[in-house]
C-alpha cells in the first residue's frame, strides 16, 4: 500500500516532520467533522499548512471535506490497518490525553508486584531505580506526544521498565492486542533486566522484545534508523550521556521532529551547560523541560528527583560517538567513592565502594551485617577523590 503521509511530506515538506501529518489524520479519524482551525491548534501548526496537507490528502482520496475534515472509506482502512488505530478503546485514548491521575493509580496496584520484584540496582553501572509512578508517567507521555499507537520504540537501557509499563498501557488501550503494531525494543548491558522484562514480556504477552547488549559498542545495523522516539535514563555523567544519546541517535529514524525522551540528574548549571552543548553538536534541540518529573527509589545522592528533558531531531541530528567507546563511563569509573554504612543493630560500621570488600550497598542489604547478619543500614558518611 501507497505510504499515504510520506507522499504528502514530499508534497508539504515541513520542518516538523511525518509526524505531524500522522497525528492530523489520526486527530481526524478520532474526531470526524474537525475544522482546520482546531487541527491547528492540536498540533500547533499554521491553518496555511493545515490546509496545504488537507488538500495532498484530499487528492488522495483519503479527506474529504463534509460538515468539517472528515476521513473517507479509503482514509478509515489506511488509518485503522496500516497506523493501527484499529480496535483501539477510544474514549480511554481521549481521556488519557488530558488526564491520568486515575488511570495510573489503578495501573500501579496492578503492577506493583511487577515493580516490586525488579532485580536490585547495579549501583557499579549507575543504576537507580525509578518509581512505577514515574515509569507510567513516561509512558502516557509518550502517549500524549503521540508515539504510542503504531510505532517502534526504543529503550536504550530499561532497569526502570519504561517498556513494561508502556506494554501494559497497550494492553488497556487494546482489548484484542492482535490489532496492535507498536513495537518495543529494549537494549541494556544487565542480563538481569534482560531475563526479566523478557519473563514479563513472555507471561503477560507484551509487544516487547529485548536484546542483550554493551552500548559502548554500536548498535547492530538491524537496528539501526528505525524507531519513532526513544527512551533513555543514561549514566549520570557528560560521558554517560554523550554515549547514550549517540547511540539513541543510532537507533532513531533519519528525519525531523522524531523525539528522544531523556532522563536526567538536576545538575549545577556548569553541567547543564556542557550538556546543552551536546545537544547543539549532536543537531538536537529542547522541546520540553518537565522539572522534578522522575522520582528515583534510593537514590539520595540526586535527592531523589531528576528531571524528564524531551529532545526533537532536526535534519542536522547526527551521533558524535559512532565507533566503539573505551574510555571511562560511569560514575565510579570517574570517582573513587567510599561510604560508610551503619548496622541498625549493632553499630557495625561497614565500608562501601570499588575497591572494597562489598561493592555496593545492594550487595551489602543482602549480605547482611558481617557481625549480626541484620539487614537494615543508614549512611554514616562518605569521602571521595574527585577525577571530574
């Protein structure tokens, strides 16, 4: 079948990119009878344009122009069949543009187990965990941003779940999940995450497919250019996130508008601006900052908050690390950090880090106190030799 909406980009070729004009005929077929001032509004484009791409998708056959925008018989089966809006719970999808509260708290009783049940955070490769609040919250963003219906989405790592919750999302969103054709990839170095949203994935049926991988190597060619958006919580270092977001570059589609949703530390304003400058050497630019957006479990070192960065591709969007990385990655790779942990029983005090007996305090928690074997500590102090 004719792909409909890049035939109309090369006739209406606009910055914003395909998606744009897949969101306009999906705004159409959820809201039949739509004026082109209101598709304007939806998806903040000029009416001129609005009504350029109408006119492409009328010659088409696929609009036709009947009290308001209205999808032909044509126009129906191209929407449902090849976007995949087909069998999708309508009133839900309307409902979770404009308000979740409640559908997350419902979603988070279900999983909590799920959630609860993750592997302990490698703290060695900078894992920290975030809350199942805010991985559902990342996935009705991306519902929000229109990434979620008929798309391939990309994790690069996943201990947070983003993709589980983001699998559950479909399976509300799709009584019949046969009719769904979003796909989701998960790449992380941690077999334990691997083996686990892979038994998620496999129980409860979930379009998820994960693959075991070392992002200091470069994606597999199979791989490479072909998703919509892209999600990614990298190493809290300029190292961690050069790396991570080139390799999201790698796997994201060749064109403009295409979203990276980037998950971060609050950082002094000197990092933020070094980090601004990869985004300007990378091609990218901020579309949105949403402050305080991600809640960490254990993770008091970045007061347990990060912030949720959106980033859109431009026709200048290139990779800056595009051969295999060796150089240091991760935040012990760069500090040498010791903690002190103290026995809530006994008063044991017990070194923490990379270069000690126990490595992290995950290791320890389930070790117990080497003098009582009790299981509960509290951080006493920490000394480091600083390498940034």
């Amino acid at each position: 079948m004719l792909n409909y909406i890049t035939s109309v980009h090369h006739k209406v070729n606009i910055d914003d990119g395909k998606g744009v004009i897949k969101k306009i005929l999906m705004d159409i077929y959820l809201n039949q009878g739509i004026s082109n001032k209101e598709l304007a509004r939806l998806n903040k484009l000029p009416i001129p344009i609005v009504v350029a791409i109408k006119k492409e998708f009328k010659k088409l056959k696929i609009v036709k122009q009947n009290n308001g925008i209205r999808l032909t018989d044509k126009g129906m089966g191209y929407v449902e069949d090849t976007l995949g809006l087909k069998g999708l719970n309508q009133l839900l999808y309307q409902n979770l543009l404009t308000q979740s509260d409640q559908f997350i708290i419902e979603l988070r009783e279900k999983l909590q187990v799920i959630y609860d049940n993750r592997p302990l955070a490698d703290v060695t490769i900078d894992q920290t965990k975030c809350s199942i609040v805010t991985s559902l919250k990342r996935a009705i963003l991306c519902l929000q941003n229109n990434h979620i219906i008929g798309t391939n989405i990309l994790c690069v790592g996943d201990d947070d779940l983003v993709s589980v919750a983001i699998g559950f999302l479909l399976k509300h969103l799709y009584q019949d999940m046969t009719y769904c054709k979003t796909n989701i990839v998960v790449l992380d170095i941690d077999k334990r995450i691997i083996d686990y949203i892979t038994k998620i994935s496999d129980c409860y049926e979930l379009p998820i497919t994960c693959i075991h991988h070392d992002l200091r190597k470069p994606l597999d060619v199979k791989i490479q250019y072909k998703f919509d958006c892209v999600f990614t919580d990298p190493p809290y270092t300029l190292q961690g996130l050069n790396l991570f977001l080139s390799r999201a570059i790698e796997g994201i589609k060749k064109d403009s508008g295409y979203q990276i949703y980037l998950s971060f530390a609050n950082k002094p304003l000197s990092f933020e601006f070094k980090m601004q400058k990869y985004f300007i050497q990378m091609g990218l630019i901020v579309s949105n900052i949403y402050q305080s957006f991600n809640q960490y479990e254990g993770a008091g070192i970045i007061g347990n908050i990060g912030q949720m960065i959106i980033l859109k591709t431009t026709s200048s969007t290139t990779s800056l690390i595009k051969n295999t990385y060796h150089d240091n990655l991760y935040t012990g790779d760069l500090k040498n950090i010791t903690r002190l942990y103290t026995c809530q029983s006994c008063q044991t005090i017990i070194r923490v880090g990379k270069d000690e007996r126990i490595k992290t305090i995950e290791e320890l928690k389930s070790l117990g106190c080497p003098k009582c074997s009790h299981h509960v500590f509290d951080i006493k102090r920490h000394k480091e030799k600083d390498y940034f």
